[in-house]
C-alpha cells in the first residue's frame, strides 16, 4: 500500500519545481496528499530570500507538532533554502523535526529516508558541493496532462548582492548539461501534452559561461525551441548586467520565446545600485532597456524593486520612481527591505525606518497601479494569441489564460474545451489584474 506525501512550499518558482521533483523522487513508495493529517510524510519547502516567508515557516512547523503526537512514525523534514541556512538549529529548535534537506541535499531523500528506518535518528544533508551535477528527474509515469511546466537549467549564484542570500543557501552558479535539459523538456511535452515551458535560475543570462562545451543561454533557447509541439517558451529570472544583444535578438527573432522579460531593477538610484552591488547603473539598465524595446516593440518587462535599501534618502527613493515613469514597466513586484543571514547589507547601520519602509512601498504600488492600468487599458480593442491554461477561477463557465507577455486574460467562450489551445481573443475590459475578453477563433488545438 502507498504511503502519503503532503508538501508545503513557500517562494519562487524553483521551490516550486524542487517540490515537484521531490514528488517524482518518491513516486515509487508515495502518493501526493492534499490533506496534512493523512500524511505519512510530511515536507515543508522553505524560502529564506525576504524575513516574512520564514516567519511563515516556523509557524507552519509548530502546526505540524500535533500530527507527530498523533502519529508517532510520522516523519516530518524541512527543504529549501531555510533548511540550508539554519541546518542544525532546525532541529534544536523543532527536536520533533526528522529531515533538514538544504537545496542540493533534497535529490538525497530517498537515501535519507532509509536512514531514518534503519537508525530512527534524524539526518540531515546540508553540504554544498561546487562541481554538484543537477541530476536528471524523470517521471517513470505518462503523468497529468497540463499545459505549462517549469525545468530547471541552472541554480545558484555568483553576483553576491549585499541584500541576497541565495549565493550562501543555493551555492555557486552550476549549468545544467544541456542534453539533461532538452531530454527533460522533450518528455514534459510527448508524456505530459506541456505546451509552455519557463526556464529557470536565479540568473539565466548567465547559463553556461562557466561550463566549457556549452551553449550559452541564447544557443539553449533557440535549441528548446526545436522540440515539436512545444509553443511557448518563458525564463527567469534575468540579471541586467547579462543581459546580451544576442539574448535579445533571439526573444525578438524565435516565434516560441514570449514576448516578456522579467528584468529586475531593484533600485533607481546609482549610489544604492552600486551599494547593493548590482554591477550596473540605472544608465546602463536604460540602455538594455531601449535595445529590447528597439528589437522587439511588442516586449513587456517587469522588475523587482526594494524599497528601505539602508541608507535610501528621499532623493535616492524618488530617482526609483522616476526610473518607474521612463521605463513603464507592466508589473512590478515591490518589496521593504530587510536583514538577510550573511550578507554584507546587514552590517550597514544607516537603516531606514520601519515606518519610511512603508510609506516609501505604498507610493511605489500607487504609481505602478497607474502605470499598469493605462498597460491594460491599452489592449482594449486588440484581438490577442492566448495559451488556454484553465477555467477561469471566478467563473468556471468562462476560460483563463495569458499573452505572449504574461498578461492573465478571463475570456468567455461558446466551448470550454480548449484547455490547452492556443487561440485569438478580443479584449473588451481591462481590470486591475487582468483582462477580459471574447473567443475570437481557435488557432491551435
């Protein structure tokens, strides 16, 4: 009889698929449960990248005690960046804890759990390994048919941004080998029906500089796209300091490759931007932003900002929000700063007040609130190539989806059987999140 898994993940899109892999690495010995009570084995997948999710974290722990007390042979592991960072002191804290899996660690978990059953101790794999080789994680299954997937090209980092933590809990930029890529992406199409892939790595621009013999990220991209009955392919997340004219030119020129880039800005200000040692000025990121715009006018970009950056004044804040009005992003997702483990911003002593850090994110969501409804208002009219993802969650008799550049459109339909087609759209209504729009034809089923 299969025994139960139950996963609970916080953070980006990598957590994401970390979990899935997790998943696929069991699949022999568990079924994935909804329902935590029911669970055999229980995994939280953390991030440790901004304070809030991992408060949110030792919470969730604390909720999971009474299901040990019910049921002693209960294992219960934590995963992911805060299982990386703390180690150790996961287990003082939580001694009902049996797994801290750090971010390479989680492809052991099978070996793990028969530690568990031979010695009944707790184990622990936080180490870190430099020439680590991302293994290849294939569903022995034919799997739920879905229309989008994530795969994993690269993890790690090499930027050490003073406020990030990633380098220290996800390691050193690794590639991985492009076939291992390709072979992954190939089965997500032919055994699950994927019709969009998102690639990802905490700086995808930079894929396979380090490795020799490999493509680099605009090679991989065209190479992706060669996979038949594959039609939409996304990345992220993008440093602006890599991003290349040859990058550029091919989201411009490959009809597979969305129009959008995520394009994280972080501040406005060139003394904080060399603070927060992005290696780039907010010239030099107008520059790449122009160059997109000048090779493909249709591209959408959305950023990262930080606001309460230590030492941020009124004025460094206020050249953040110009650089919003000149750049008009579509979506920005806007963050206060706070203290990180090992990184260096945390040594800095001129912190901005909690109260400033507040005001300071308010204004920046009340401008790009603005700038993002004049985006969408500008749709309205235009008949649009929409990838059907689903039924809409507000309306089940009405379909969901998004555009080539990332925008989510509800639209009614006299059939509610395209999920996963690909087909044209009127926009009648702009809302604040999204669009709404009318079924215009089907272009592909």
């Amino acid at each position: 009889m299969m025994k139960k898994l139950y996963i609970k993940t916080f953070g980006c899109q990598m957590n994401e698929k970390d979990s899935e892999q997790v998943r696929i690495l069991l699949e022999d010995s568990y079924v994935k449960t909804e329902n935590p009570e029911e669970a055999d084995l229980i995994l939280i997948n953390t991030c440790s990248v901004r304070e809030k999710p991992e408060h949110k974290l030792y919470s969730e722990i604390g909720r999971f005690k009474e299901y040990k007390l019910k049921k002693p042979d209960l294992i219960i592991g934590v995963m992911g960046c805060v299982a990386q960072q703390e180690g150790q002191a996961l287990l003082q804290r939580f001694p009902y804890l049996d797994l801290v899996l750090g971010t390479q660690g989680f492809y052991s978990i099978r070996s793990a759990l028969e530690i568990i059953k031979e010695k009944g101790s707790p184990v622990i794999f936080t180490d870190l390994k430099e020439n680590f080789e991302i293994p290849l994680v294939l569903s022995k299954s034919k799997g739920v048919r879905r229309v989008k997937a994530f795969v994993t090209i690269m993890q790690g980092c090499d930027n050490f941004c003073t406020y990030c933590i990633v380098p220290y809990v996800r390691g050193r930029e690794i590639s991985r080998a492009p076939e291992d890529i390709l072979k992954e992406a190939e089965e997500l199409v032919v055994k699950e029906g994927v019709r969009e892939i998102t690639l990802l790595g905490q700086n995808v621009n930079s894929y396979g500089l380090k490795e020799r013999g490999y493509p680099d990220f605009a090679e991989l991209l065209d190479l992706i796209s060669q996979i038949e009955g594959l039609w939409r392919i996304r990345f992220t997340t993008s440093h602006p300091k890599d991003l290349s004219e040859k990058l550029i030119k091919v989201l411009s020129e490959n009809p597979k490759v969305c129009k959008h880039i995520h394009l994280p800005l972080q501040a406005g200000s060139n003394r904080i931007l060399k603070r927060m040692n992005r290696k780039y000025t907010k010239e030099e990121y107008l520059e790449k932003v122009s160059l997109l715009r000048n090779y493909c006018p249709e591209i959408a970009i959305t950023s990262d900002i930080i606001v309460g950056f230590p030492g941020e004044t009124e004025e460094d804040f206020e050249e953040t929000l110009e650089m919003m009005k000149i750049v008009q992003f579509q979506e920005v997702f806007s963050f206060k700063y706070s203290d990180r483990p090992f990184t260096l911003a945390r040594k800095y002593p001129d912190k901005v007040p909690s109260e400033v850090k507040e005001e300071r994110l308010r204004r920046v969501h009340s401008l790009q609130e603005a700038i993002t409804k004049s985006i969408y208002e500008s749709y309205i009219g235009k008949e649009v190539e929409v990838l059907v993802e689903g039924r809409s969650e507000k309306d089940p008799n009405k379909l969901t989806g998004r555009t080539s550049t990332n925008v989510v459109v509800n639209f009614s339909s006299p059939r509610l059987d395209l999920i996963g087609a690909l087909v044209k759209v009127k926009i009648v209504e702009a809302g604040k999140h999204s669009l709404r729009g009318q079924y215009v034809e089907s272009l592909r089923v």
